[in-house]
C-alpha cells in the first residue's frame, strides 16, 4: 500500500534509510564490497554527484584543494609539477642557466636569492606572450625574488610607473627624514 500523505512518505524514508544505515554497521565488509561494485557498474553517479557537492559546497572543495595542496608542497612534489606545468618539462635548465648567468640573484634588486625557499624564486615572464601562469624561452625576463616580481606586476608591468614611484618615494622618505631631524628631543624617563 503506498500512501500520498507527505509526512508519512518521509517518515517511512527515515525509518529505511535507519534500517541501512544499522545493517551497514553490522556488516562493513559486505557493505564496502556493495558500494563498490555499485562504483564499478555506475561510474556516472559518481561524477554526477561529486559535481553536485562541489557546485553546493564550494567553501568546503576550496579547503580539501588547500589541504591537498599543503600536503605536496610537504612532500615536495608541488613544486617540480607545478613548474614543469608552467614552465615546460626543461623548466629546470631554463632555471640554472638562468642562475648561473645572473649569479643567483635577482636580476631586478640583485639581491640574493633562496634556492631552497620554493616560492621565494620565480621566473619572471612578459604577458604578452604566455598567459599569466605560464611561461617560454621567448618571454623570460629572469629569475626574481617575489617581492620583484609582485611590485612589477602590481605596475602593470611599467618602468616608467616603477620610476614615477620610486621617484615619489625618494621624496617622501626626504621629507620625513627633514621632520625627524627637526622635532624636539624628548626626555626619556628610563
């Protein structure tokens, strides 16, 4: 007998959905080999179903994507796929070339760079070639440390923006530097 009464419709779904969740814990073993040739039989579903949580729970993909990736950078596989990705499968000889002719420094500040830290050394690339993430041997501008690299960035890519700054902070710092020498001396107390 079915019955068209909401409430009961969903009571009885519970009260199934109870039942398998005990049988489940009784037997785990023939549970997991259900679940499994389920898999195997219905590949879709599962597809289906992942794309589901993820376009529901976007927060919750982005924190499993963060951990994933905390845990390959702990392993030390992030980085050597990460830049063969970006930088092609010889990114790794672009890179030492790229050391050596620039003697392990910056080729922006020139100062030293941290070849153990992976992050802290990138290359340096010009967009108009290669989208914002990738790069070639055409529009490598050098290795950079990334400070280097985020301010030429942020200046979207204009020296004469960079030159404009630094000359407007030149100033700036001047003009402090004036104020600081002219204010009062304060008596300490110590």
């Amino acid at each position: 007998m079915t019955t068209t009464d909401p409430a009961k419709a969903a009571e009885a779904r519970a009260k199934a959905r109870e039942r398998l969740r005990k049988w489940r814990a009784e037997n785990p073993e023939r549970a997991r080999e259900q679940t499994r040739r389920y898999r195997e039989k219905h590949p879709e579903v599962g597809k289906r179903n992942r794309k589901l949580y993820i376009e529901r729970h976007p927060e919750k993909e982005q924190e499993r994507k963060r951990r994933l990736q905390q845990r390959r950078i702990a392993a030390g596989k992030l980085v050597v796929a990460d830049r063969a990705r970006k930088h092609g499968v010889n990114w790794q000889e672009a890179f030492l070339q790229l050391w050596e002719a620039q003697g392990g420094r910056c080729y922006l500040c020139g100062d030293h760079l941290n070849r153990d830290e992976p992050h802290a050394t990138v290359f340096d690339h010009h967009h108009a070639c290669c989208p914002s993430r990738h790069t070639c041997d055409i529009c490598r501008r050098g290795l950079a440390c990334g400070r280097c690299n985020k301010l030429v960035g942020l200046a979207d890519e204009d020296p004469e923006r960079l030159r404009r700054i630094a000359d407007a902070l030149a100033a700036a710092n001047e003009l402090v530097l004036q104020r600081l020498a002219a204010r009062p001396l304060q008596e300490t107390m110590f």
